[in-house]
C-alpha cells in the first residue's frame, strides 16, 4: 500500500468515527472486501461505535504482568459513556474504571485517522503525565501486524520530515496531527496550535488556579469531535472539578454530567462461601442499585452480585471511610465534607443510603438536577406546607419549591429550575390545589419580583400571611438577619434528629455545598442554594402556629 493509499485509508476511516455498526450492515467494512467486525471482535455485543470497533481490534495497552501487548479491553463503562458522550463531557468516577487509559486510546485513534487533528491531555503531576504518554507511544508501538508494520512506517512514520516522538509528543507529519502530553502546571507548553480533543484528568487534584488554567487551554481548543473531558475521581467537597460538576447537574455549564460508580468494573468482584450474608446496609445498596439499573441502559447485572459485595468489604477494610471517595458509589456521598458544612455529615448519609425513588418525576431536558420530583400522592385529611424561593427569577440562581407534611414534616415534593416568576407562582397553586390546598408561603424580600410570582396567587384559599410587630399582617415570608439564622438552626435540627424524612438526593447535595463564614450559613462561592432556602422555610412555617384561619385575597407585599 502506498504513502498516498494509505493516507486515504486512514482518513476514511477517520470520517466514520461516530458513527454506529453492526455486523453485515453498511459500515461493516474496514476497506475494500475486508470486514470491520472481524475475529475476536465478533464476538462484543453490537450495535458499537466505529471507534470502539477500530480501538478493540488496533490498540494494544500493556499487560504488567507479562510486559507483552494485549487488546484493549472496552468494558460496559466505556461503551456506555461512548453512546452518551457530547463533546463537552464531564465525568465523575471510582476508581480502576479504565477512563483514562480509554480516553487516551480515543484521542490516538483521531490523532492516526483525522488529518489536521490535535489531541491534548493534560495531568495533574509529571509522574502519571509521563504514564500516560507511554501508554500512548505504546499503542503507536503496537500497532498489530503487517497493517501496523506498513503504517508505522509510512503514514504514521514519525521520522519524516517535521516529525516527532520525544518524551511529550507524537507528531505525524502525513497527516498533520499530534498527540500531545502535559502537566497542569505547564500545560501552556503544549498550545502551539489549536486542539480538537482537550483531555483533563484527575481534574479534582489539580494544582493552583484551575479555573484560570482550563480557561487558557479552552482559548486553544476548537471542534467537537472528541471536545472536552474532564474526568476525575472525587476529592472533597470544594474545588473547581466539585464545583463544575454540580453546576453540570444543574445545567448549568453546558456539560454533560456522567457518574461511573465501582461496579463498572467487571473485576470488582471476589470469591464467596458458604452462608454469606448481606448486612442491612448492603441490602439498601443492592435494593438502591437494582432501582438504578433498571432506568440505564447498559450490559451491567440486574443486580449486585455476592463477589461484588465481597469485593466491596475488602476495601472497605483497606480504605475505611475513604472507600466511597476512592471507589465511589453514590455521587453525592463520594465528595467527602471538608468540616465546615452546619448540617450534620451522619446525619446527610443517613438521608442519602435511605433515599427512596421518587414516584413522580419529571426532569428538564439537559439537567438532571432541575424539575420535578414527588414522593407521596395527597392523603385526605392530611396538611401540606409549600414553601418557594423565588430568588432565582433574578436570574442568578434558579427558583425552588419544597412540599412537606405538617404532621411530620416528612417530604413529599419538590421543584427546582428556571422560568419566570409568574410562570412559578402559578405552579405554586397547581401545586398547593393538588396537595388539599397547601398553605403556601413565598419569600416577599424581592419586592416586584414577589409581587409578580403572588398575582398568579391572587383568590388562593390558603396563603401565609406573617404578623408584624405592630400588630397587622403582611403576606409571604421575608428572609432576614432574624429568620435566615432560625431557618437554618431550624433545618439541621430536623435533617439531625429526622434524617429519613428528607427523601431528595439533590436536596441533600445542595445542603453539602453551605458552609459557616463567621456565624452566617451560605452557600459557597457560585452556588444559590436554592433548594435548601425552600426546605429551611418550609420547616420554619410548620413550626410556627396554625393559623386561626386563611386570608385569601392579596394586600400588599410592604
């Protein structure tokens, strides 16, 4: 085959990347009379990517324990994270799930078959930096028989004029593209030219300023093939990769959240005996993840298996407490608290390894965190508090509704997301009307804004009016330096001595990111802790004394 055939060859396949085959269908060929699916990967379950085909049949990865090259292993993590990828990916991960070593084998792949394509990774340290680029100057070293013999030394000959393969880079001349390693405290050395596949790993331990970092490297980044990634493991409640990945689940950013917990890793398993038992704790787990498994769409088990459960004790016996972070299984539970949170850390992992699914929800397109979720129908005779948030129709966070029991205070719906605030308080009464009429409360401390979300509530038979010291009344619930203390202190009693009643995971999730500056509770920097405000009020109402009875028409907010 010569240069010329070759080069066509490649960048054929380059075009075909994402797109999906199956065995005897159009895309079932590598070139001419020669099948794409063909020995050993017959075998995989299809439909695959083009790219997942190419990698399980080209790349090789080093076995340890022999030194020699074996195939790649693509495993359900990866395959489910390849149909679910967007391009601007941001992905939450246990350990020993394979990311890295996937991630690096899909930027070589591009870098070999897409002309004019740069693919940059950028580490957290020079050691697992160096790591990573052997593993990539592997896979060019590996290329397998006569095909990668020929390649290797035409197309992909990094010897040619304007070549290169030193200890940070592979630069195939023919085709004018790069691979390209470099470490967060100097990854400005890899921006010569522009990339179309930004990999940032372990983004969670990165050093210095990580937001001004990622901001300089995606000034360099254009495309959306591969896009961006960014992958870690979790690391504390704080940080830019923490911060990102919640805005993400909020929708928020513009990437796409994805968790891949322990369990995706088919060799997380060990031998059982005779009589082994779940622990109550492993029977939620395995009751949690069945409820989970059956909404996903992947070649996981059903269910946890005995070997899993063997597996996870082991660790936990090497890793104690910080076995959910290192080998994480709840994507919440895994960013560990770093102290300074007020609501109890027991307490909030109580609530989480108790959550129920809701019976109710409905999810905006894009974020998994807004929308709503409902864990009980109405109950005759039964009295509901709604307490709403409507700071966010400011735009500078999103609006939030909580709906509890009056007798219990147990939880039983919630709201998050954005729209206007006339839009929000007349889903406040659809609402409070479904449940028996709830008495509804909003935060009156935005003056128009309130006053618009409360028109939709004009004639409402059950408003919350407060008492004023003077003696008259005035509608909604304001939130100042007297309430915001008591709502808060009034919240972590009831999540310490209740956990169970608090039935929403991102409630819990938004409650982790406050933190004590001084003697106020807020929100860290970049986070509205919307939902929490609505919980706290909406506990606050039901402490206070039922009203004689309802004022129904609207006054005045002042």
């Amino acid at each position: 085959m010569e240069l010329k055939q070759q080069l066509e060859f490649l960048i054929r396949l380059g075009q075909r990347l994402d797109l999906w085959v199956r065995p005897g269908d159009a895309e079932d060929r590598l070139t001419e009379g020669v099948k794409l699916i063909d020995g050993p990967v017959a075998d995989m379950q299809f439909p695959m990517r083009v790219s997942d085909v190419l990698k399980a049949r080209w790349i090789r990865v080093k076995d340890y324990a022999t030194q020699k090259p074996v195939p790649l292993f693509i495993g359900p993590a990866q395959r489910h994270f390849s149909a679910q990828r967007t391009g601007k990916d941001i992905v939450l991960k246990s350990g020993k799930t394979w990311f890295t070593t996937d991630a690096i084998a899909d930027a070589f792949l591009r870098a070999i078959t897409v002309e004019g394509y740069g693919a940059l990774l950028v580490a957290h340290e020079l050691d697992p930096a160096k790591d990573y680029f052997a593993a990539a100057h592997f896979m060019w070293r590996s290329l397998p028989g006569v095909l990668g013999r020929v390649l290797r030394d035409g197309a992909l000959n990094t010897k040619a004029e304007g070549g290169r393969a030193n200890v940070r880079e592979l630069l195939f001349p023919h085709l004018n593209s790069r691979y390209f390693v470099a470490t967060a405290k100097d990854a400005e050395a890899g921006l010569g030219q522009s990339y179309q596949g930004l990999h940032c790993t372990e983004l969670s331990r990165w050093p210095g300023n990580v937001k001004q970092t990622l901001a300089t490297l995606g000034t360099h980044q254009v495309g959306n093939r591969q896009g961006r990634i960014y992958e870690s493991r979790p690391h504390g409640d704080t940080g830019h990769f923490y911060e990102e990945y919640q805005k993400a689940r909020r929708g928020e950013n513009g990437f796409a959240p994805h968790f891949y917990g322990w369990w995706w890793n088919p060799a997380h398993s060990r031998p059982t005996g005779p009589g082994f038992a779940l622990t109550e704790e492993e029977a939620a787990l395995c009751a949690r993840y069945a409820e989970w498994r059956a909404g996903v769409d992947c070649t996981l088990p059903a269910t946890l298996l005995p070997g899993q459960i063997a597996w996870r004790r082991e660790q936990e016996k090497d890793f104690g407490l910080l076995r959910q972070q290192e080998f994480a299984e709840d994507s919440i539970a895994c960013f560990l608290g770093s102290g300074n949170c007020p609501f109890s850390s027991q307490a909030m992992a109580i609530a989480l390894a108790g959550a129920v699914a809701p019976i109710e929800k409905e999810i905006a397109p894009g974020a998994e965190e807004n929308g709503w979720l409902c864990w009980e129908q109405p109950q005759d005779g039964e009295e509901y508090v709604l307490f709403g948030d409507v700071s966010g129709a400011m735009g500078t966070s999103r609006l939030a509704l909580e709906v509890i029991k009056r007798s219990t205070g147990a939880q039983v719906g919630e709201w998050v997301g954005r729209e206007s605030a006339l839009a929000f308080g007349a889903r406040c009464r659809r609402i409070g009307m479904r449940f028996n009429r709830a008495l509804i409360a909003l935060e009156t401390n935005l003056g128009d804004i309130s006053a618009t979300a409360y028109t939709a509530l004009a004639g409402y038979p059950n408003l919350f009016w407060r008492q004023e010291e003077s003696g008259g009344k005035k509608l909604g619930w304001k939130t100042d330096g007297v309430t915001r203390p008591m709502m808060f202190e009034t919240l972590g009693e009831a999540v310490a001595a209740n956990p169970h009643l608090f039935r929403s995971r991102r409630l819990i999730a938004d409650m982790k990111i406050h933190v004590l500056n001084g003697d106020r509770v807020e929100p860290k920097a970049g986070f509205g802790g919307d939902l929490t405000i609505a919980a706290a009020g909406a506990w606050s109402i039901r402490k206070r004394p039922k009203p004689a009875r309802p004022w129904v028409e609207i006054i005045s907010l002042r």
